[in-house]
C-alpha cells in the first residue's frame, strides 16, 4: 500500500502536519441525500477527495462523520489537546450548538468552517451560524470543493506559521 509519505516523495510521515476533517449529522447520506443540494457523491468520495488533497498539501488528513453532538464535542476537545487545525462542517449544528461553539473556542489551532451548499442562500434558520464568529473563517457553497479550498487555507496557514517562526499555536 503507497504511505502518505511515498505519495509525498519520500517526504517523512513525522513531517507532515495532521488534520481532522470533521463532519455533523446527516453527512453519511451523501450522495442520497437531496442530491439536488448537496451533489452525487457520496461520503467515501468526499473522504478520498480530502485524502488525496492533503496528500498533495503535505497535510494528513484524517475524516471522520458523527451524528451524535457529544461525539463531535469530544473530537473537538482531543483537537484542542492535540493543537490539531480542523476542517469542520457542523451540518445542522451550525446553527444552533452553542456547546459546539463553546468547544470550538478552546481551539489551540486553525479551524475552518466549511459548507457544501451556501447556506446565506438557503432557508432563514440557515442564514445564522453561531460557530462562525470562533472559527478562523468560512467557506461555503462550493460543492465539495469548500473542502479542497479549506485544506488549502490551513496548509498556507500552517506554512506562514513555520516561515515567521511562530511557535504552534501561534495561528488561532
Ligand atoms: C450544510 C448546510 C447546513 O445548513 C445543513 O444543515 C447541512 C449541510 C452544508 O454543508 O451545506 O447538514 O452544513
């Protein structure tokens, strides 16, 4: 089996920087799930998509999908201990989860909110995210692309943290 580092060229495991990307509810139904809003492809090709980006971004990204709050809370928290930069979609949780906001301000790392569809031009209860204002920023309503995009934004993040010397966390 070809190792992130092999993908890498020769790039050692231990230097590549780890990333969670991480998904709220409903998320698995990807691809059944009014595809009209949120496209075809399902769940595993979003992983694999996220995968092979960080890949090529010298990032390992792991991905992960709950429906449970608590769950979601805990993987937050073990980023937070970790000093681990998050890709995160909240899913309906964004707009609503003050125990995931309250989670995400402990965060010790970038954190970027993303969203498949573009939720300003959706339903009124969409257009509040109460997440926002303690993530790093947003990106939505690019399809599975907001992911590809969000990976992007925390490897140059991560590498305008290396190139100024600053010690991590620095980049909240
Ligand atoms: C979503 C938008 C949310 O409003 C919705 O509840 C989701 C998915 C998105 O990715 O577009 O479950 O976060």
């Amino acid at each position: 089996m070809e190792t992130a580092a092999g993908a890498m060229g020769g790039k050692e495991d231990a230097a590549m920087r780890e990333v969670l990307v991480l998904n709220g509810p409903n998320l698995a139904r990807l691809g059944t799930r009014e595809p009209d809003v949120y496209g075809t492809a399902n769940f595993d090709d979003l992983s694999a998509l996220c995968r092979e980006t960080g890949r090529r971004l010298g990032l390992h990204v792991e991905v992960r999908q709950t429906d449970d709050e608590a769950e979601l809370v805990g993987w937050l928290h073990e980023a937070a201990d970790g000093r681990l930069p998050v890709v995160l979609n909240p899913a309906a949780f964004t707009h609503y989860s003050y125990a995931l906001r309250d989670a995400i301000s402990q965060r010790t790392a970038p954190l970027i909110e993303v969203h498949i569809s573009n939720p300003a031009a959706r339903e009124e209860f969409r257009h509040t995210s109460v997440v926002a204002a303690v993530a790093t920023g947003t990106i939505a309503g690019f399809g599975l692309r907001s992911y590809v995009l969000a990976l992007q934004a925390v490897a140059e993040l991560l590498a305008e943290q290396e190139a100024t010397g600053a010690a991590r966390p620095a980049a909240r």
